[in-house]
C-alpha cells in the first residue's frame, strides 16, 4: 500500500490549521503529521517528523516563516514547502522563491487551487498564485526569440490555443473540458501536443509565452 504525503502545517490561526487538516486529510494520499505556530516551532517539529511537504505562513510571532525558510532547508532538504499567505506583494513571493520555496498561494485561493498547488510541487514542479505569474516571469525566465515563437503559435489548431491560453489563465484541466465542452482527456492532450509544438516544458513558460505575445492579458 502506497505510504501517504506526510504534511506538516504551519501557521499561527488555530482555526486555519484546522481547516487545513480536516481539508488535507479528507484526501485519501495526505495526512497531516503535525502542526506548528512559530517559525522556531516549525523548525523543531520538522526535525522531528521529516515531513514530504511544509504548508508555511510567512507571518508568525518570534522567527518569520520568511525567516525560517533557509532552516528549514537544511533541517529536510527533501521536503517541498509550499507559501501559503495574505501576502500579495511581488517583494515576498521573490524573496520566497530565492529562500527555496517552492510554490506560493494566496489564502483567499479556494480550497481546490490549494490541492493543485500542493500537487504541483510535490510532482517537482514550481507552483505560482495566477496573479502573481508575472513575476516569476519577469524574474526567472529569459526572453525567447518573438518572431520564431509567434509563427509556432500560429501553427497551433484552434482548439490547442484556445487550451493554451486557458492552462495559461490558471484553469484546470476541469475547467477546461467544462467550458469547451471536451473530455478531460481530450484537453490535456490539446495542452501536451500545443506545449511540445512550442517547446516548452511547464506551465511557468507557457504564461510567459503568452504574456510576452500578448496572447492574454493580466488585467
């Protein structure tokens, strides 16, 4: 039987842990292994339990998630922690990143965007609140050649840049099939077909295509 994602919790609202542990362990792959109020107090149960997954709030009483972020690295560098803040300024998700997060969501996010994110990382993937995508772009990502990436996308069918431009929007595959009336299936092969059409590897390089051809728009 498949072991499940040990995840610690760690945020100074009683009430939010809570909700995070009836939510979490509600999923049949997840249990929540410990929770935690301070940042020194994070650092100590993470010793202990040597959880997969870390949900950290950035703002807690004594030493900061933000603060504790490189310890935590060193005490499980295997885990994955995942920002979960009130935090939407530009300033905390990059000092976040470049502190060895590895994804950032706001909480007023639904539950929903929560559970993809927490999937994301733990799939090694770098996971970003939609509106703040710009930002990861703009800092991490090169610009690519515009003329020889705008003729790749025209040589997208209707229904692949259509995906594109809706994976790129922060909707799942879900959401996807529900507004353009397809299977599940049929979007995700849309989304993989249009992405290796474009060369591109994740869903970070695919908002940064668009964003950068004006093919979205943020506002």
């Amino acid at each position: 039987m498949t072991q499940p994602i040990r995840i610690l919790l760690a945020d100074d609202h009683a009430v939010l842990r809570s909700g995070l542990r009836l939510l979490l362990n509600g999923q049949d792959r997840f249990q929540v292994v410990g929770e935690a109020a301070t940042g020194t107090e994070t650092i100590t149960q993470v010793e202990k339990l040597q959880p997969d997954l870390i949900l950290l709030d950035l703002s807690m009483p004594g030493l900061s998630g933000m603060d504790s972020l490189p310890l935590l690295r060193k005490t499980a560098p295997s885990a994955r922690i995942l920002i979960l803040t009130m935090h939407d300024d530009p300033q905390y998700l990059r000092r976040a990143l470049k502190s060895g997060a590895a994804g950032y969501v706001l909480k007023k996010a639904a539950d929903v965007e929560l559970l993809s994110a927490i999937e994301a990382v733990l799939r090694g993937e770098m996971y970003i609140h939609p509106a703040l995508t710009r930002v990861l772009l703009d800092d991490l990502l090169p610009c690519p050649d515009t003329s020889t990436e705008l003729n790749a996308w025209e040589a997208l069918s209707e229904r692949e840049q259509e995906t594109l431009r809706l994976v790129a929007l922060g909707y799942t595959s879900a959401d996807i099939a529900e507004k353009l009336t397809l299977s599940v299936k049929t979007v995700e092969t849309y989304r993989a077909r249009g992405m290796e059409k474009l060369g591109l590897r994740n869903r970070a390089a695919l908002v940064r295509f668009v964003l950068n051809k004006g093919l979205i728009s943020t506002e």
